[in-house]
C-alpha cells in the first residue's frame, strides 16, 4: 500500500470494491480526516472509473448541502486518479435496513433527509441516477440520524454529453420504468428509486419487483404492480403511508410527487398522523391489506342493528367490520372509510342494487367486501372507486353497460370474482391500478376489461369472453400483464393493443375470436411467453406498422387467417414457437416489416409456410419449414431472406421460391422431400446467395418465358 497520494497521507483501508478502494487519508496540512476514494492498480475498470471520478467530482463540487457528501477535490498521482472526500464515520443505510434493529420511525426520517439532498441536487441541474441504499451513510449527530448522500460517479448534469441518452446507467432494481423505456434520467426517476428504497425500509428489505435474472426485474418494473405488502409491514408506521408508497412508485412520473421536498414532507407527515386509522390498512392494487380491529360488528338486514348499509357506514368506526344479511338492498353507498363489509350467506342472497347511481361508490383507502353482489342500475356501474382503494373477494358484479370503474388514483384488488356485462366489465381510469386474481369476466359488448391511457393492470388466472367486444383492450401509455389467463370466444378479439400501449402475456390461451388472438397496433409493444393462440377468425397476431411484438415458446395455431402478419414498420421476435396448421401463411412478413425467428416451425399450413412480401425482410435461424399445401418460402420482388441452419421439407409444393428482385441467402439450410422441387426461381429471379454446407436434394428450376419450371443444373455447379 501507498503511504501518499498527493498531499494526503493514507492511514488504512476503509473498503473495496469492483472498481476502486477507499482508504482513511488525512490532509497534514488542514489536520483534517479525509476519505480517499481511487481506481484499482492495472484494473480492467480504471477508464471508465477515471471517467466516473471525473463526473463525481464535477457533480459533487457544485453541491454544499448538510445531506450530501462534500468532495473536496480530485486529483492524479503518477498515474493514480484519486477523489478526496469528507470522512463520514456512519454505517450504509443498506445494512440498517436488513438488520432490523433500528425502529422504522428512524429509517424513515433518514430517507426524508435523503430526499431533501435529493431536491437541493436536482435544483442544481444534477441527476444522481444510482439511489439506492448502499449510495446513503447515516452518521449520528447527538443521537439522532443524519443522512449522508454519495457516490455521484453516474450523475447527470444538465445537457451533459458525459453519457448518451438512451444508456441506462445504475442499478436495474431502482430505475423507474420510463428511463428503462428512453434511458433519459430526470429528477422523478430519481424520486421513484426512493419510492423502491421506501419500499424496502417498510418490509425489512424486500424488493418491490423481484425476478430471478434483470430481465424478470425489468419486465416488472415496466409492467407490474409491486409485490404485496404484509400486515406486519406497517407494524411499526401509520397505515397512511401507504398512500406515500403508492404516489411515489406510481408508473407515470406525473402522477408522482413533484420534487424531492415534496416527497419528504409526504413521509414525515405520514409518521406524524395521529387521525385513527386501520391497524393494517388497503394499498394500492397489489398492495392491498385488509383491515383489521375495530368494534363488534354491525350487522345489516332484517334482525341488525341497522336496515341499509348507508346508515351501518353512518355508525361505523374506521375499522369497523358490517356484515350484510340476506336480502336485496336497493341503495346507492358511498363507503368513505376504511372498513370491512362482507355477506352472510351465499353472495346471490345479499345483493346491493345502485338506486340512481353506482351500487357501491368507494372513496376510502382501506376497504374490504367480500362475498356478495353488486348491481348496477340502468346507465350506471356497479362499482366505482373515486381514488379509493380496497380488496374485493369472491363477489358477483352484475352491469348492462358497465360492472367496474376505476377513477384517476383508484387502486382495487378482486380474487375469485365474477363479472357480467353487456358493455365493459372493468374500466380502468389514467394513474388507476388495477388486480384481478382469478374469477371470471363474461358478456362484454365492448371490452372486458380497459385500461386506458396511464392505467395499469395485472390479471392472474381470470377468464374472459363469451361477449361481442374485445377480451382486453390496452390504450396509449397504459400498462396490463396477463398471467395464466383464458380468453376465449371474445369476438371482436382477445387482446388489443393501442398505439403505445404495452402488455405482457405469460401462460394465456386467446381462443375464438372473429377477428385477431393479438392485435398489436402502431408502436405498441407486447411480450408474449408460452400462450397458445388458437381458432380465431382472421391472423393469430396481427402486428401493424410500428409495433414491436416478442413470441417466446408460443402455439400459434389453427387460425383461419395468418398464423402471424407483420406490416409495414413492424417488428416480431420468435423464439422457440409453434405455428402450425393455419389458413393463410404461417408467417406473413408484409412490406417494409422485419422478423427474426429463432429455433421456430412453420408447418402443416393450408397455403404457405412463410411470405416474404415486397420491401419484407427477416432472418430465421434453426427453424423447420415442414408439410405446408403451398410453398414452404416464398420471396416476392423487393423481400429479403435470410435462413441459417433451417429445413425446408415435406411440403406439397416448392420448398423455396424467389420472384424477381428478391433476395435469399441460405446458410447450412437442407431442402428435401418436397412434392415439387427444391428451389423454383421466377425467369428473371436472381440465384440465392449459398453459404456453407447447404444440401439441396429436391432439384433447382427456373421458370421459362411460357411460365412453364426447368429444371437447371445444382446451385454452385454453373
């Protein structure tokens, strides 16, 4: 080890890591203890280190706040880059949280001080990007916390061109969704990375969105709901701070708080509220947690203590349990606050019939109903939620136009419900969150459920359809995730996209519609892993111009139209799927559209294996084109194909055919046991370009002035 850098005298080591060390130095000069921060010696890391040295210090020199660790310079010393900063003799607010020892009260003042440095950084033009809770030391100053904020070294400052935008820098598990989706950092996705370290301090260190590699932490992220809370998560806190967690984890950076003081006043208030309260209120969406406590319970109906629910909500306490004796209640209920109200009896005994207005309109943030049903009258919905939020189960919506309406703020949980509606079983509002666990939503005239522009939903274990509208309709900027869903017989579609819009499917099966299993609209975006896509009218998935469309392991199947079309602009990703015995083409590749298929088969189809249309252009690798009635390949004028390692076989006709001005490479592919040839180029066609041990056993023709294939010499041989 050195004993100097500069003008510094090293004492010892502090710390180490992938990219530097930390020793204790000291400034002879001052008298002062100074933290020296350097590269490693010959390190792999040492550019970009030098380059992260230089933005912390750029970024750190112009900040001189209680809450923000000072660098006092940065300096270089044959050949060692260094960065001199204050000593802060603290522990990382990493290993607070984990242990569990200090009260949650005191992690939560750490994190106020820490959005306080966060605001006077972000009024100086300087971004921090990396928040998370090893990047914060918490020193004690007579007993109580203070935050120190560090490590700048992937700061943004301003229109700094120190790096791209578009290049995400930080930590996957912290970063919000809209700098995953533009890599652009503001000063709200700093802000959503406190909501995840909020989070955090509130269950003892678990994360919001979890997943086994980055990319499952990603797609939560950009698609998910957070994990559940627990009752004893808010052991220690005033159940209101959930109302702070969801703001500041919302998806929309403008429905979050508008700046870093904001945000610490929020959780300071949070832990000053002395109004009574659920000792373990709902959250939003999947942060739903039932109440608990409160009085005897009241009961409502025939022998209660009351005759209509509105006057049981007039008597109740906040956490208070109402139980709804059979009977048909016609009154329209505003709940506006946080209690429990669940059925005796079978939910079709004990209806809530709306008189004039929604049956049930939910105002409160900690609500639970369980076990009976709502009805809507004539031009109205069954429930609405104004920015409220609860947890619905086992409960039966019934709605001519409409079961369920989520209002801007709203965030409502159904397990195990059923739905049934001429219009829109569930509608979710801008900023609106939305889960549903099971249960079924059926009859929809238009949608069964959705979610418009800002909304986000997540479905595990539903079935829908058996209506005239679409199954799931995701509008501009809303966010839905289907886990293990059915929709089947929705006859206008089983999923569409709107422009934008993003879903993700994981084990679904869309059967049955009279138009398309997945519709994709211009510059929407849609992932789809092991569904099965079977017996609709037109094209299994239809991707329009812009849109970008990943299959991973699906069945694309018996559709009477296009296994999948891909228009103009488009973009779709196949992955290991299954495209069997559809109509049309199996893969329609339209002009100016691009496909990559991987490890994929295209076989069995009524008419083609694969079209490659004018201005198309796609690469498949390792695919298997096999026992199609028309052409296995087709390239028309102006298509480009690339196959590498693929089997084109057993087709009732051609197995590759190229029009004019197409393009074809084949690399390693074979080509055998077609009914009518091999290769069949048009007159003017140029030859495929051939790449490697290609095999070939069908023959080669080209087509005469008369229209009429010759059969040519073996590709390579003239």
């Amino acid at each position: 080890m050195r004993e100097r850098l500069g003008k510094f005298e090293i004492v010892r080591l502090l710390g180490k890591g992938a990219m530097g060390e930390v020793y204790l130095g000291r400034d002879v000069r001052l008298g002062r203890d100074v933290a020296l921060k350097v590269v490693h010696s010959g390190s792999a890391f040492g550019e970009e280190a030098q380059a992260r040295f230089e933005r912390e210090a750029q970024a750190a020199a112009a900040l001189n706040h209680p809450h923000v660790v000072t660098v006092y310079e940065f300096g270089e010393d044959e050949g060692v880059h260094y960065l001199v900063m204050e000593l802060v003799e603290g522990e990382e607010f990493e290993a607070l949280i984990r242990e569990g020892k200090v009260p949650k009260a005191e992690l939560l003042e750490v994190l106020a001080q820490v959005c306080e440095g966060l605001a006077y950084a972000h009024s100086r033009g300087v971004i921090h990007r990396d928040i998370k809770p090893s990047n914060v030391l918490v020193a004690r100053h007579g007993g109580r916390p203070h935050a120190k904020l560090m490590d700048f070294g992937v700061a943004q400052m301003g229109l700094s061109s120190l790096t791209q935008t578009g290049t995400w820098m930080g930590t996957v598990n912290y970063m919000a969704p809209e700098y995953l989706d533009t890599g652009k950092a503001t000063a709200s996705s700093d802000l959503f990375a406190v909501g995840v370290i909020l989070y955090e301090v509130l269950t003892g260190g678990r994360k919001p969105f979890q997943g086994d590699t980055a990319t499952a932490v990603l797609n939560r992220i950009l698609l998910h709901a957070p994990e559940p809370l627990r009752p004893q998560d808010l052991s220690e806190v005033p159940g209101r701070m959930v109302a702070v967690l969801e703001k500041a984890l919302s998806k929309n950076p403008a429905a979050r708080y508008p700046d870093g003081l904001a945000l610490a006043a929020a959780i300071r208030g949070g832990l000053a509220m002395t109004a009574p309260v659920p000792e373990a209120p709902a959250a939003p969406a999947a942060l739903v947690v039932r109440p608990e406590g409160g009085t005897q319970p009241i009961r409502v109906g025939r022998g209660g203590q009351a005759l209509s629910l509105k006057v049981a909500l007039r008597n109740a306490r906040v956490g208070s349990q109402i139980i709804l004796l059979p009977g048909h209640y016609r009154e329209s209920v505003v709940v506006d606050k946080d209690v429990s109200i669940q059925a005796q009896g079978d939910p079709a005994q004990v209806v809530l019939e709306g008189v004039g207005g929604p049956a049930l309109t939910l105002q409160a943030l900690g609500v639970a109903l369980k076990g009976f049903t709502l009805r809507a009258p004539a031009g109205e919905t069954a429930f609405l939620s104004a920015g409220g939020s609860a947890q619905v189960e086992g409960c039966v919506l019934e709605g001519a136009e409409s079961c369920v309406d989520l209002r801007s703020g709203a965030s409502v949980q159904f397990q195990d419900c059923r739905m049934e509606t001429g219009g829109v079983g569930v509608r979710v509002g801008e900023d609106a969150q939305l889960r549903i666990q099971g249960g079924q939503v059926t009859g929809a005239g238009q949608s069964g459920v959705l979610v418009l522009p800002g909304g986000q939903a997540t479905l595990q274990g539903v079935v829908l359809g058996g209506g005239n509208g679409v199954g799931v309709r995701v509008e501009a900027r809303a966010q839905v995730a289907l886990e293990g869903c059915t929709i089947r017989g929705a006859l206008a579609g089983a999923v569409e996209v709107a422009p934008e819009g993003r879903v993700q499917l994981a084990r679904c099966v869309l059967a049955g519609s009279r138009y398309a299993g997945l519709l994709a609209l211009e510059r929407s975006h849609a992932v789809l892993e092991d569904c099965e896509i079977a017996g609709h009218a037109c094209a299994g998935v239809h991707v329009l111009a812009g849109a970008n469309v990943l299959l991973r392991a699906c069945r694309v199947r018996e559709n009477a139209g296009f296994g999948l079309s891909v228009l103009d602009r488009g973009l779709a990703t196949l992955d290991g799927c299954t495209v069997q015995a559809n109509g049309g083409a199996g893969l329609l590749i339209h002009h100016g559209a691009t496909v990559q298929a991987r490890n994929s088969a295209f076989s069995e189809g009524r008419a083609l294996g694969v079209d490659c249309a004018e201005g198309g252009q796609g690469v498949l690798d390792g695919c298997e084109i096999a026992g199609n009635a028309g052409v296995g390949v087709q390239v028309e004028p102006g298509g480009s194909l690339l196959l590498a390692r693929c089997t084109l076989k057993e087709g009732r006709d051609t197995g590759l055919l190229l029009l004019e001005d197409s393009q074809v490479t084949l690399e390693e592919c074979v080509v055998h046991r077609n009914a009518r040839g091999g290769i069949l180029l048009a007159r003017e066609a140029s030859d495929p370009v051939l790449r490697g041990a290609n095999r070939i056993e069908d023959g080669f023709q080209r087509l005469d002035a008369s229209g009429t294939p010759v059969k040519m010499a073996p590709l390579g041989s003239r």
